[in-house]
C-alpha cells in the first residue's frame, strides 16, 4: 500500500523527534505506484524521518531506474559487494587467523553452513571462540566448534536458489527448510528460482544456436551478478532438464494455490534434489 507509507511517512510522531521508516524490497522491483511513491518521497522527504532501504543485488536496470537515482540524489547508497558461498571458508579462515585461531578444514565447512547468510553472526562466534579456546597453537576442531558455536544461519529466497543452480542439493534442502522455519514467503522463493531458471533457459537457447558462453550470456542479459552461476551451470545441466525444472516450478505454483493436493514445500524440495 504505497499510498498509506507515504501517509505514514508524512504523520507527525507523537513520542520522538525521530523516526526510523525500514524499507524492504525483497525483489529490487518496487512497480509503476512504488517508484512513484519513492521519487515523492524523495522530492520533499520529511525531517523527522529517517527512511532506511534494503534491495537485493543491484543489476544494470535498478541502478539506471528513475526511483533509485531519486533515492541516490537525496540521501546516501552504500553497495555491499555479495560474498558468494564458494568464499565463505576463506573469510572465515581469515577472521580466525586475525583473531589469532585456526581451525580444520572440516571444522571451517562446518562453521559455514551455521553462520551462511548471517556474517555479522560469523563475527561475533569468532570472537566467542577466542575468548574461550584457550589452547591458540591447537588448531580448532570439529568438537571444538560444536561445543561453543550455535547455528545462526539466515537465509534469503535468493540464496535457495542459488544452491539449486549450483547443484548443491543438501545445501538447496537446508536453505529451504530453513526458510521453512521462518515463515518465509514462499511464492517470493519460487519466483526467485524461478527468474534463475528462466535466464538459464535463455543462454542455453542462444548456445544452441552457436553463440559462445560470452555471447550467450550478454545476449541473454543475465546480470553480471549471476554470470558465474549461469556460466557453471551451462557445462552442467541440460536444457531439456532445465525445461522441465521450469515446468516443476508452474507444479507447485498450482499447488501454493490449492489446485492440486500436494505439500508446495516437498514438491519444491524434490525439484530441488532433482535439478541439483
């Protein structure tokens, strides 16, 4: 309802001087009534108002968008460079090592998947492992970890999908069932895939047709974000598999809207399991 945020925006609060307006926009795509309730917002932003935004991974189209370049003219854009999953053990291994700990291949592997998607997390039980490992020159193991760390991992629609282009079947089904557990939507996690899966779709067509993987991919206008992912995967997955992964998505679409009699969540995990 982006007529009643600017209504909200515009109300005077009663108990501060200073409020804080947290935008999320999961997607990055805000519609025709959001980019122009954001470039108005923009134009006379109240000062009792703080507005903080949240966006995905920033593609070529939303950094040229009218309501974006409002945002950047009126206040402030920090861009976070993503760090894949492929990255994770090496900056965990560097935080360990600033920190004054090592710790085993094993025992890395295993602290990434409880701190994915949640780095400040990563930081703080770092942090709790050299207060409490007292034996520095003994290299962190395994039991070590699971005697002091929790599992604060975090997961975002975007990153399922991720691991399901990756081929990273367990990873896909704990990221899922993670989701799962928070209440996340799930028609935003199939629409996530979803996209993926269609860019696929496209660079495999245009490989076809003799394009090479660089032409393919600039063709197809896959975001520079996703290139390596779509790169991997074209030496990888067929396009008669990815095709049918496409058809598996419209699946449970019908079934998050109660027109076949299945479990949406199992019926994503299986086509996860699958394509991986």
């Amino acid at each position: 309802d982006w007529k009643g945020w600017l209504a909200a925006a515009a109300t005077a609060s009663l108990f501060s001087d200073q409020r804080l307006m947290d935008l999320r926009l999961p997607t990055g795509k805000p519609g025709i009534e959001g980019s122009k309730a954001i470039q108005a917002w923009c134009a006379n932003p109240p000062a009792d108002v703080v507005l903080l935004v949240s966006l995905p991974r920033a593609d070529k189209a939303m950094l040229s968008s009218s309501w974006f370049t409002a945002l950047d003219q009126a206040g402030v854009v920090v861009l976070v460079p993503e760090l894949y999953r492929s990255d994770l053990p090496s900056w965990i291994s560097q935080r360990l090592r600033a920190a004054g700990l090592t710790a085993t291949p094993d025992a890395i592997a295993w602290l990434c998947d409880q701190c994915e998607g949640n780095l400040m997390a990563a930081h703080q039980e770092i942090l709790k492992l050299a207060l409490h490992h007292e034996q520095k020159d003994k290299a962190l193991d395994l039991d070590d970890l699971r005697a002091l760390i929790t599992d604060v991992a975090r997961f975002s629609p975007f990153l399922f999908s991720e691991a399901v282009l990756a081929g990273d079947a367990g990873r896909a089904v704990r990221i899922l069932r993670g989701l799962k557990s928070e209440a996340a939507p799930l028609p935003l996690i199939l629409w996530s895939l979803a996209e993926d899966l269609r860019m696929l779709a496209r660079t495999q067509n245009l490989l076809a047709q003799g394009r090479s993987s660089d032409v393919a991919l600039r063709e197809a206008r896959i975001p520079r974000a996703k290139e390596r992912l779509i790169a991997a995967r074209l030496r990888q997955a067929a396009p008669q598999k990815t095709w049918k992964a496409l058809r598996q998505t419209a699946e449970v679409d019908t079934i998050t809207k109660g027109l076949q009699n299945d479990d949406p969540w199992v019926a994503l995990e299986r086509l996860a399991i699958e394509f991986a």
